[in-house]
C-alpha cells in the first residue's frame, strides 16, 4: 500500500514540469515569431537565436550537466520553425500526430537500443565513486561520456518535445491566452482534468495487470492530463484576485526562466560534486 502512494505521488509531479516547459517553449517560441512579422530577416533572425541557444546548450551539457534540456529545444525548435509559417491547423495536425508517435512508442521497434540492467546497475557504482571522490577533469571525462548513453532519451522525448511545441504554438494563435468570457469554462475543464488525472495516476500506480506497454502508454497519457490540468488551473488562477495572491510571486521568477535555470545547474554542481567543483579534496 505505501509503495502505491509513494508511486502515485511521484506520477502526480515526474515530468509535469518538462511537459508545462515544453508547451510554453512552443508559445514563446511563436510569440517571437509572430512579432516580426514584416521583418525581411525574421527566419534569419529566428535560427541565429536557436543556434546560440543550441551553443549554450552544449556548453551546459558537456560543462557542467549532461541532463541539459537547451539542446534538444533548440533542435527541435529548428524543426518546428519552418511550420509556423502553416496555418493553425497544420500546426494542430502535426502536434496531434507527434504526440499520437509518442504515446504509441512503446508498441513499436524501438529506433535506438536501451541500455540493459546490468549496464545500468555498474554504471551507477562507477557514477557513485567518480562524482563522489573524482577531480575535476575525471568528473568532466565521465560526464561527457555518458552523454552517449543519455542521448538515447532525448530521441525517445523528441516526439513529444515537438508536438509540445506546435501546440503551444497553435494554442497561442488561438487566442486561448488573451482575456475571453471563456474562463468559466477553463476552470471546470481544470477541475475535470486535475480530477481524471489524479484517477489515472491511481490507476497507474497499480496498473500492473496492463503489462509494461500498456503501462507505459496509460502513465504518458496521464502525464500530458495531469499537466494540462496544472497549466490550465494555473492561468484560472493567474486571472482571478485572489488567485493571484496564491501565484502572482511566481511571475518575475517565470519571466527568469533560462537564468534560473542555468545557475541552479551551477549551484547543484558545487553542491553534488563537492566543494569548488572537486577541484581540492577533502
């Protein structure tokens, strides 16, 4: 019973954050886009800014932490750029076929092998004693090392970064985030969603009889329920007075998102790889 609860609590925040992160990439992403319109330079002006992206992206990645998310965002923001020149419902079609490919992932061959458990579990010991005593350099080595073994995940997540992103992009061209009479109904579709999702992440937690793809497929699905359910609670309450109170401290720290990001990297890094970064011992 409490390995179920534990479970269930992990399921009701893992990968809320990276989905929410996602879909906002794809709204700013537009945003950007659609501000310059009428500028002759625009897609120049566009990939020049994913391209330093992608350049901070590798540094962090192979710098100071190999679970970088820069990167994958800035490629698949370069796949996605081309489409917002598309009409909305190009953009809805393909985000609904991305996301579809990534549900269905786990029934189909896998693009790329997996690491075995055995890998895995000696990987983790040499993990232990490297961060855990290494220097700087042996650190930075290992590092760089396992990107190849951490690479395997960000194709599997490609599919659902990019859906992500064109539909926020195509949720932006909506209107959906300009003041409408509509937020009635945004709250009982909040409610309604954060209630399913909850069932769900229940559910899934004991979902053992589903077998592990059925499993697989059931948990993303509750992950993108689950977390259209924050997001939508979270611009109900951004409109209202007193929810505003609750989640109005947040908005300069939001508006800071790449800087706290990029430091917290650096702090954690002093923090789990010892002091000054390994680079004296004791």
């Amino acid at each position: 019973m409490a390995d179920h609860i534990s479970e269930a609590l992990v399921l009701a925040l893992h990968t809320k954050g990276f989905i929410l992160f996602s879909f906002l990439f794809g709204v700013g992403l537009a945003i950007q886009f659609d501000r310059l319109a009428g500028n002759d330079r625009r897609f120049t002006l566009m990939v020049r800014r994913l391209f330093i992206l992608l350049a901070i992206g590798v540094a962090h990645l192979f710098l100071i932490w190999n679970g970088d998310i820069l990167t994958e965002y800035a490629v698949v923001g370069l796949a996605a750029l081309p489409l917002l020149y598309g009409p909305r419902r190009l953009l809805a079609a393909i985000s609904a076929l991305s996301l579809a490919l990534w549900l269905a992932s786990p029934f189909l061959p896998p693009p790329i092998s997996f690491p075995d458990t055995a890998w895995i579990a000696h990987h983790v010991e040499q993990a232990r004693q490297v961060y855990g005593g290494g220097s700087f350099m042996e650190i930075l080595a290992f590092r760089i090392d396992e990107v190849r073994t951490i690479a395997p995940l960000h194709v599997y997540a490609m599919p659902r970064t990019f859906g992500l992103f064109l539909l926020g992009a195509w949720m932006w061209r909506t209107g959906f985030f300009r003041p409408t009479a509509s937020r009635g109904f945004l709250a009982t579709a909040a409610c309604v969603m954060l209630v399913f999702g909850a069932w769900m992440t229940g559910a899934a937690a004991r979902g053992d009889a589903l077998g592990w793809q059925g499993r697989a497929l059931f948990q993303s699905l509750t992950q993108l329920i689950l977390a259209a359910g924050y997001g939508a609670a979270i611009v109900v309450l951004a409109e209202h007075p007193v929810g505003q109170k609750l989640v109005g401290w947040a908005g300069p720290p939001g508006r800071m998102a790449f800087t706290n990001y990029i430091v917290q990297s650096i702090i954690l890094s002093c923090i789990f790889y010892g002091f000054g970064l390994a680079l004296f011992d004791g």
